[in-house]
C-alpha cells in the first residue's frame, strides 16, 4: 500500500492519471454515443423492415413514432423481473451481463477516425476475433441456467452456429492481414489508402464475402438466427428472461452488429478515409471529416443486415453448417492461397 | 507495479484452479477454468506475449472450453453431483502429483536469470511480438512445428474414423 502511494506521488504520476482520465472519457463517450445508436437501431430496423413489407412501422410514439424507443426503454425498466423455477441463479444473473461486457469491450479497439480509438493495440483485430468469441458464453449459459427446454436447445445452437463460424471469420479476415502486414486496425485503415481502389473490398472481394455471412450467423441475426427461431422454440436461449435482463440480451446482439458492421468498415472498406479516386474526381469531400465517412459506411452496412433480414427466409439447421463448413471455410482458404501468391508475385 | 500485478494474477490462478477441482456442480468448474484461462491471458501479457494472450483466449476460452461446455450440458450429470466421491483411485493420483510438486521444487534452484537470447523485451517491442514469434516459429522452429501440426493431423483423422465408423 505504501509503495502505491509513492507510486502515485512521483514526478511522472500526474501525466499517467492524465492520460486515465483522457481513457475514460473517451470511453464514456463511446459507450453513449453507441447506446444511442442501439436505441434508435431498433427504430430504424422496424421503419425499414416495415416499409419493405408495405407497412408504416411505429408511428404512434411522438412524430413518425421518434420516441419509441425512449417508450421501448421505460417499459423494459419497469417490467418485473422474474426468475424461472430452479434457474441456476448466479449464472442466470452472469450471463447477460457477459454478453454485453462481450460486444461493449470490442469497441475499445476500433478506429472511428484518425487518432480517435481508445486503446490503440498491435493486435486489435485478434483482440475482436477473441472478445467476441467470449459472447457466446452469455448465450450459452442464459440457455444452461434458465432450467428450460426451449432456451437449451437455442444456447445448443447459437454454440454449435458460432464455432462453425468464427473458423470461417478469422480465416477471411487473414487476408487482410496478409494485406496490410499488420493486425492494428488503424495500420490496416492506413495501408488501405496506398492500394489503387482505397478499400480492400476490391481485391479481397472474396473475403470481403465470406466475412459479412459469417459476421450475420455470429451475431444470430436473420437468416441465420436459428438460436432464436420464433417458430420453433419461442424466442431460444433468453425466453425466460423479463425486463432489465433481456433488455440487456437485446442491446448486446445489437452492439454485436454495430461492432461487426465497424470490423467491415475499418477492414474492407477502408474506415475514415475516401478512395483516392473519388477526391480525384470531386476535391471538396476531402474536408468532410473522417468520422463522417466511418458513420455512413457503417449505417449502410446495418441496413444492408435489415435489407437481408427482410429478403431472406431462414435456413434449416444442416443448411446453416453445411454453408459454414463445405462453402464458407474452402472461401476463405482459396482467398488466403491467392492473397499470398500475389504477395509474393507482386 | 509489475510484482504487483504478477502477484494479483499468479495468485488468481491457483485459487481459480482450486475453484475448478473442487466445485461439485461441472458448469461452475467449466466458469471456474474460463476465468483463469483469463488470467493466464494476463500473465502472457504481463510478458510482452501479447499475440500470445489473444490466441490463449481465441483458442482456449473461445473453442476448447466451448466444447467443454457442449459435451458437459449433453450429458446428464445430476446424478453424478450426489456422489462423494469422483473417482476411486485418488492415493495414486495424491502420490504422482506430489512426486511432480518435489521435482519442481528440486528444479527450481537451477533457475537462472543470467541469460539472455537475441530476443530482448527491446527487441521483441520493436519487431512487435506477433512478428518475432512468426519469425522464430518458420525459421528456427520450423521443424518442432511441421511435428506438432502432423500430431494434430493424427488427432483429426482419429475423429473423423470414430464418426464415420458407425455409418458402415
């Protein structure tokens, strides 16, 4: 405890704690800014799925139904929070909150613009494939300790579902390794802007692919969101949940997307920056701040989760591995053969 | 500062791995074994091992403890939980890993700090650690390597005989 103290009152300490405080309200403002993002992902998905369906959507709550998900969040808050019959409590408990801590710490390593990213690490895309492969134990236990047959056979599943395609997830993303020799997420941004086409969705097309269905079976979303198929098991590993708890669940699988969504920006296409061919063309978008760019191509990734969402029927079980083993994963591997070929070609 | 965080992350360890040998309910130890697969995570960085960590938790905690996890929930081990006892040959079991804490203890007076490799914590900061361990595993390690991946390979076509065996 002593040594501590001195610790803390050497001369160098003061630029340390500086630097703390500057971590934690960078967090603060990330982690408000994205929970803003999740409330009104919700909004957005319904008015889009709604639309595409000839139908209006929320209308009722404020203008064009604004405030709906401020309605959504109050009602949450004060449902009454019941706990199943001979639940595993303690791990009933856990299991949310290891399922949003999972999506919430992903961000801690995405470049949103230039300079701007909380903890600027050499391994920040291994650091994601890791975090988010812990997600998967929130639903997996919430399924084990609700003690109920419907979210057993969902947690059984969603973990069958997301080893079967992190494989193919990690594999895709080799190739931009291979690409940009580096697994910094920012270095990867920076070397995308030396290539000809500004983003490596271009020559990583087929890894480009491969990434974004496995980025929509891990986070259990449509067609792949057999973990919480409504028809056959209700609503899967968090039916027994109520109130708070699954308003927890809720804004996790979204936080997922957005994290998965801003993994594809920053990788593929090319995070804050502009391909050179287009400032070429139409100089003045070189002002338009970094932050701008990472924004729009991320809300066009989420709505491209809800345009596929809205077109796509869901797959059967054994169409689910099959694509993730027999297709996805032989994609991914072709992409890394010809992505190291042409690095030592070229 | 750093005695401070080996200490917290050593001691973790071995409480959490108690935790695991003793909890009667086998999803708690399965916790239990997550959490200090974390801590391991954290003693890999605490050396520099940063590519490491990342990998001791994609693969340990995210894959191996998974299927951990898939094989323990399949298994209806209710009635296993009332026995007081596991397994019948504990006196054996006592006397081995006692025999293997004494030849750890006797080994550890060779311990020596004195040597030093090419690679340096400078060294390894500056290649980045990911690098370095590329570098080293394909060059000088090629060999040890190309074996552990062919004992894997074993492993695998061991698997896929077993499941295949029943459909003739």
């Amino acid at each position: 405890m002593m040594k501590l103290f001195e610790l803390l009152i050497q001369p160098g300490s003061f630029d340390i704690l500086l630097d703390i405080l500057v971590v934690v309200l960078k967090i603060a403002v990330v982690i408000a800014v994205v929970m803003l993002h999740v409330a009104y992902a919700t909004y957005f998905e319904r008015k889009v799925i709604g639309h595409m369906q000839v139908r209006m959507g929320p209308r009722e709550v404020g203008p064009h139904g604004l405030l709906q998900p401020v309605a959504d969040m109050l009602k949450l808050f004060f449902k009454e929070d019941i706990i199943p019959a001979r639940a595993d409590k303690p791990v009933f408990y856990l299991a949310p909150v290891i399922s949003l801590m999972a999506a919430l710490s992903s961000l801690a390593v995405i470049p949103f613009f230039d300079g701007f990213v909380i903890a600027d690490i050499n391994i920040g895309l291994l650091f994601i494939l890791a975090v988010s492969s812990l997600g998967s134990y929130g639903i997996v236990l919430s399924g084990w300790a609700s003690n109920s047959k419907y979210s057993f056979l969902g947690g059984l599943r969603s973990m069958a579902q997301v080893i079967s395609y992190e494989v193919a997830m990690g594999l895709s993303l080799v190739g931009v390794m291979i690409m940009a020799g580096s697994l910094n997420l920012t270095e990867i941004v920076r070397a995308q802007a030396s290539y000809p086409a500004g983003m490596f969705a271009v020559p990583q097309v087929l890894g480009f692919f491969v990434f974004i269905v496995a980025a929509i079976a891990e986070t259990n979303r449509a067609p792949f969101d057999l973990p919480e198929a409504e028809s056959e098991l209700v609503a899967g590993y968090f039916v027994e949940y109520s109130g708070m708890r699954f308003a927890l669940f809720y804004a996790a699988e979204y936080i997922g997307m957005i994290v998965m969504g801003a993994l594809a920006v920053t990788c593929f296409l090319g995070g804050w920056t502009v391909p050179g061919f287009v400032t070429a063309v139409l100089p003045f978008l070189e002002h338009v701040p970094g932050v701008v760019w990472f924004i729009g191509k991320l809300y066009f990734i989420i709505f491209f989760y809800y345009w596929i969402r809205a077109t796509l029927p869901r797959y059967r079980y054994d169409q689910l591995m099959n694509i993730g083993w027999k297709i996805l994963i032989p994609l991914a591997l072709v992409n890394i053969l010809i992505t190291g070929i042409a690095k030592v070609i070229l | 500062m750093v005695e401070l965080f080996f200490g917290y992350l050593a001691g973790a360890v071995v409480v959490l791995s108690l935790l695991v040998v003793f909890s009667r309910n086998a999803v708690h130890s399965v916790l239990w074994m997550l959490l200090m697969f974390l801590h391991m995570a954290g003693l890999y960085l605490l050396l520099n091992a940063e590519f490491l960590a990342a990998t001791q938790v994609i693969v340990y905690a995210g894959a191996i403890l998974v299927l951990f996890l898939f094989v323990i929930m399949l298994l209806n081990i209710t009635e296993e939980m009332r026995l007081e006892q596991f397994t019948v040959g504990w006196p054996m079991g006592v006397s081995v890993s006692l025999g293997v804490l004494i030849a750890m203890l006797a080994a550890l007076s060779g311990f020596r700090t004195d040597l030093k490799g090419p690679w340096s914590i400078e060294a390894v900061e500056r290649t980045t650690h990911t690098k370095a361990l590329g570098k080293v595993l394909y060059t000088e390690y090629m060999l040890p390597f190309e074996i552990a991946s062919l004992v894997l390979l074993v492993a695998i076509v061991g698997a896929v005989y077993l499941a295949k065996k029943r459909l003739r």
